[in-house]
C-alpha cells in the first residue's frame, strides 16, 4: 500500500466495515449486529415552537429549550440564584408558568 509504513495495519475510519464482515454478509451470515435504540427524537409541534419563541422575546429573563430525548419543554429563569424550573410536554403549561412567576 502505497503511504503505507512497513508492519503497520492500516487504520479504518469510523463506521468503516472490517473484509471479514463483509465476506460474512456476503456469504449470508447473520445480519449486521445493532444495539437496540432506546431513545427515538421527538420533535415539538412547530406552531408551539413559533409560540414560545415570541413569548420569550417578550419575556428576556427567562430560557426555555426542547428536551428531544423526553419529548419536553424545559424552562428557568436566568437568574443563577433562583429555583424557577419547569418542565412540560405543552407550550401552554410553559407559558402559563412563566406567566405566573414574572
């Protein structure tokens, strides 16, 4: 191999296939192993997105971010000394409580 240091295997990239995988898939061995996903991406409602984005500009004290893991709105005053914190799969919830603590 050309670039190639005498002795020295050369390196794959990642996700690269092994021959040796291939020969096996390709002499109908068993499938690829895969771990089982455990977690899928929720993506919010994108009106809702649209909706907390504008509450907040109105509202700069306080953060708010999609949790795609648990499918949730998570939001907290900016302050580092305060407790404000809340979590809700509802834009309504999340606007109701930042309203409620303003």
């Amino acid at each position: 191999m050309s670039g190639q240091q005498p002795g020295k295997q050369p390196r794959h990239r990642a996700g690269a296939h092994t021959r040796r995988a291939i020969r096996r898939r390709n002499q109908g061995g068993t499938r690829w192993p895969r771990s089982p996903r455990k977690h899928t991406t929720r993506l919010p409602e994108h009106g809702d997105a649209l909706r907390i984005v504008g509450f907040l500009q109105s509202h700069p004290g306080w953060s708010a971010f999609w949790d795609k893991r648990h499918g949730l709105w998570r939001v907290a005053e900016d302050d580092p000394h305060s407790d404000l914190y809340m979590q809700d799969a509802q834009a309504d919830g999340v606007i109701g409580y930042i309203l409620t603590h303003s």
